[in-house]
C-alpha cells in the first residue's frame, strides 16, 4: 500500500513517486517496504512496473494512517 504522485518525465523514465510505501500481508502485519535495506520514504517507479492500483478499505487506510502518521 502507498500513496502515489504521478511526475512528468521522458519516455523510459521513473513517473510516478511511491510516498511511504508499506509491504501489507493483513492489517496486523504492514512494514514500510524496503525497510530492511533503506530508511527512505520516497521511491521512484515507472507506471509501466504498477501492476495492480486498488481503492483499499477504510480500515487498512485506517491502519496505513496510524503507521505513517
């Protein structure tokens, strides 16, 4: 789960930015992702690598909230 920004930026490069992106297993086990080898919030991805955007629930954006908050 992550909240997204799309960038402008050429053909083949990163155009969207990933702000506080959690690796979510269920609504008990959420980690920022990457954690384990990075402390940053912010990550760069081309809309070409997003393989699925979804609306999530109120109480994992709940949860996602409390984490990130």
């Amino acid at each position: 789960i992550s909240e997204i920004v799309e960038i402008d930026a050429e053909i083949g490069e990163p155009n969207c930015k990933l702000i506080n992106p959690y690796l979510f297993k269920d609504i008990d086990d959420m980690k920022p992702w990457k954690s384990e080898i990075t402390n940053q919030t912010e990550f760069m991805i081309r809309s070409e690598d997003i393989l699925t955007i979804a609306d999530p629930t109120g109480t994992v954006v709940d949860r996602y909230v409390e984490l990130t908050s």
